[in-house]
C-alpha cells in the first residue's frame, strides 16, 4: 500500500438493512487515500454516502467489504487516533464544557493535574473562556460545537474526521466557525476529512475537494483546491470562484439526480 | 413561602368546605366526621404514640420493596437494552406480567411469606419492579449513537460506555420510572395491610373502620395521603437536583 497515507479506503462498498424494509445501497467500491496532514473535503448530495464513509473509518460500523487503513493500521472500531465532530455535535448534556472536555483525557489516562491544564488549554483556544462550568444546554449552538471540538482536539488525535460539523450553525457562525478550524488546522497540522454538502465551503477549507456520485456513493473526482491566497478574502478570486463554479456544475447533476429519486 | 401558601389554598379551601358540609348536616356526622375532629384524632394517636411507630412500619416496608425494585430493575433494563439475549429472554416476562393488577396477587405473598413485613416488601417489590425495568430499558435503549460513537472514539471501552454514557443518558427516564413506582408502592402498601397485617398504618385505617372510630380512621387516611405527598415531593426535589443539566 501507499506509504504517507493516513487513511487508506480500498473497495469499501456498504448496505444499510433497516429492519422489514429493503437494504439500501450507501456505498460502492469506494477507494481514497487522504495524505498525513492533508485537509481533504468530501462533497456530494445529501444522502451519497459521504457520512456513512466517515462512519466507517469511525470505526463505528463494521465493515461489509473492501478494507480501511489509518495509519497503516486496519480499522476494527473507534479509537482515540481519529477524533470525530458530529454534526449535532454529541456533547455530553450532563457534564459541564469543562466535564466533556476531561472525559477523553481521563479515559487516555492523563494525570489529573495535567488534564486539567490541556482542557484549560483546549478551552481557551475554542474560546470558550469562563464557560467552563456550563451545561450544553446553555450554550449556543456555535459554543457547543466549539466545545465539541475542544473536547475532540484535547485527546490529540491524530485524524480529525468531521460529519458536516457547521451544517447546524446559522451563516454567520459557519463562517467564524471556519476561520477557527482553519487557524486551529494550521497551528496543530492534523490529517482532516470534512464531510460537507456545501461547495464554496469546501473549496474554501480544504486542500483537496473529493467529489461523490448520488447513491449508491462512487467517487467521483478529485480537485485540487489550494490556492496562494489565505483569507477569507481569496473567496472573491476569480480562481476561487472558478474552481468552485466547476465543482458546483459536477455536483449538481448528481443532487438532481438525489431529488428525482425522492420523488419518485 | 407566600407564593407556598397560595399554590396550596385550595386545600385550605377544601377543608373548610369539609367542615362546613358536616357542621351545616348537609352530610351526616355519621358518615363524615368534621374535619376538626379528624385533626383532633390525629393529634391524640400522635400523643398516645401509636400513630408514628405505625406509619414508620409502612414506610420501612414500602422503602425496602422500592430500593429492591430500584437495584434489580434498572439493572435488568438497562442490560436488556445492552444485550439481544437478555432483551429476548426477559421480554415475554414482562409482556405476560405487565397488565396484572398486582393487588391480585396479594393473597399469593401472603401464602408464601406470611402475615409479617416479608409478604409486603414481595408484593411492592414486585408491583415496583416493571415499571421500573421497562422506563430503564426504554431510556437506555433511546441514547443516541453518537453520544456512544463520541465516547468510544474518546477512548472508552464498550463497558465503560456502559456506566459512564448509557446510564447517565438513560437517568431522566429511570427516574421518571421510579416516581411511577413510588407511588405503586403505596397503593399496594396501604391495600396489604388493609386485607392482612399485624401492624401499619393501613391495618389502623382498617381497624378504626371497623370499630366506627371514623375520626381515628380519617385521621389516619390523612397521614397516608400526607406521607404520599411529601414522598413524591422530596423525590422530586431529588430529581431535579440530579438532571439540573437539563434545566
């Protein structure tokens, strides 16, 4: 296999059989390869797939065929290596931010002392400062993803999966939302796949832009998205608007092919 | 302590209308003594001293029955939640015996266990025990996936998700179960101790009724319903100071 690849899917195809109704087919033979320390978008119409990849490099759902590697490693289930940011964000509601944040430092066995410093640390960087003591219900929905990516940063792991982790969060927040994860990217490096269904913030995040057929999910293409400019100036280019224009013209064939299908 | 006062007028109110309709023989004095008497009754059994040893015997049994439900019940819904073969094994057990009045089953304690405390605390064990078991399972059967994928991608094994997820996700419906079951408790309590027991303050309503000390016997009626009351009212305080993160 590829060396340097953090997360290597090979063949991966995959079926959800609800109770009493006919299996679903979410995935078929799908291969990716995400480079250590490379921030790749996965893009593709509501309903592709896209999550349920995501899942599965979780570790969180067995695997029917086909393999996935992370780090070399076969995946068997979850594990602190690959922290993972839902969309509705999957805090503990009854501990405190401060709470949610330990719970993985204690569980990895770092001293008391130290966890506190880290979720401190941790804390801070998601500014969440002098929220400490409050419950998830009394944040907002921004704090509580923030909050769930402090509590998912605090562990250090070394691939950060996120399933459409701004989708909940009003325009304004996304967009606060992705300059913060994109500081934080630059500043701890990790290997990042973003589940998203939104182009421009795709093109914008990532440094790769994985494109996904309507179900059953293929892959599609894969686009370059790295530009010289950083900012969330560089998405007035005319080379950002481009790329996001093409990508966009891709995708959207296959989200029409999504809504003819519920249609039908 | 005011806005106390008015939230519970009512009952002030129902109580003068009490002794209104008996001092007025709108209703005989035969069948209804005045509410004063009732409360002078009550005053006399709580200085001779009968009237608390008796209610504490009651709540010794309805406590014991309870905390044995409690343990047993919210362990066995919370492992049939976590396990096919559990669910599948205690499922028919609980269909079978869920619409059984288990005031019917009075008799079969008493058979088995005697006149003594033992036959109560079995029979509220048992009235006690499904809903208690069925709102475990139920609310650890509702925890998210992503609060379980959350935890075991922090690092925690399968059966510490267990502890540390399921059951703090599972508590605001164990608890709703355990409030359903505090007041079985008594229902089945008050209704043993009327048909056979020694002591209890169900036996003193049964006894006074029979004896026609009517004052005796609403004076006691009005102690169960006080014990009632405040039970259910502490464990509500209780409640809401175990899920304050949901406030």
């Amino acid at each position: 296999m590829a060396t340097g690849a953090a997360i290597a899917v090979e063949n991966v195809s995959h079926h959800y059989r609800p109770p009493k109704k006919r299996p679903v087919h979410a995935l078929d033979q799908v291969s990716l390869e995400v480079g250590d320390r490379e921030f790749v978008a996965l893009l593709g119409p509501s309903g592709c797939g896209k999550s349920t990849l995501l899942y599965l490099i979780g570790g969180f759902m067995p695997i029917e065929s086909g393999s996935i590697r992370v780090n070399g490693n076969l995946v068997t289930g979850p594990g602190p290596d690959r922290g993972v940011v839902f969309q509705h964000f999957a805090l503990f509601p009854w501990k405190t931010v401060l709470g949610n944040v330990l719970y993985g430092l204690e569980n990895i066995g770092v001293p008391r002392e130290e966890a506190r410093e880290r979720a401190q640390k941790y804390i801070d960087m998601v500014h969440l400062t002098g929220f400490e003591d409050a419950y998830p219900n009394q944040l907002s929905g921004g704090m509580k993803q923030r909050a769930a990516i402090a509590r998912t940063l605090a562990i250090d792991p070394d691939i950060l999966l996120m399933d459409e982790p701004f989708g909940a969060l009003d325009a304004q927040t996304r967009g606060l939302m992705q300059e913060e994860l994109l500081s934080i990217w630059q500043r701890t490096r990790k290997t990042v796949l973003f589940v998203t269904h939104d182009v421009r913030e795709a093109v914008y995040l990532a440094e790769r832009v994985v494109m996904m057929t309507a179900r059953p999910g293929r892959i599609m293409e894969s686009v370059d998205t790295r530009f010289d400019e950083a900012g969330p100036g560089v998405m007035d280019r005319p080379e950002f608007v481009e790329k996001a224009s093409y990508i966009w013209n891709r995708i959207k064939g296959e989200a029409i092919a999504t809504v003819a299908a519920r249609a039908s | 302590m005011v806005a106390t006062a008015c939230r519970y007028s009512p009952l002030l109110l129902l109580a003068l209308m009490w002794e209104a309709a008996v001092r007025t023989g709108l209703i005989s004095d035969l069948v209804l003594p005045p509410f004063s008497a009732a409360v002078e009754g009550w005053w006399d059994l709580a200085v001779t001293g009968d009237l608390f040893p008796q209610a504490f015997a009651s709540l010794r049994r309805a406590a014991l029955g309870l905390g044995l439900a409690i343990a047993l019940g919210t362990t066995a819904g919370i492992l049939m939640a976590w396990n096919a073969k559990i669910r599948v094994f205690i499922n028919p057990l609980i269909q079978m015996f869920y619409p059984l009045p288990k005031s019917a089953l009075i008799p079969v304690t008493i058979l088995w266990f005697g006149l003594g405390d033992m036959s109560k605390i079995v029979l509220i064990f048992i009235g006690c025990l499904l809903p208690i078991v069925v709102s475990s399972f139920n609310g650890a059967r509702g925890v998210e996936d992503v609060l379980v994928w959350s935890a075991r991608s922090l690092g925690a094994s399968r059966r510490q998700v267990l502890w540390q997820i399921v059951v703090p996700a599972a508590m605001p419906e164990i608890l709703t179960g355990i409030r359903t079951a505090l007041a079985i408790s008594f229902v089945l309590l008050v209704s043993s101790e009327f048909i056979i027991a020694r002591d209890g303050i169900g036996f003193m309503i049964a006894g006074f009724g029979e004896e026609g000390v009517y004052d005796r016997m609403f004076a006691c009626i009005m102690t169960v319903v006080a014990m009632g009351f405040f039970a259910d009212r502490l464990f509500q305080l209780f409640m809401r100071r175990v899920l304050i993160w949901r406030e």
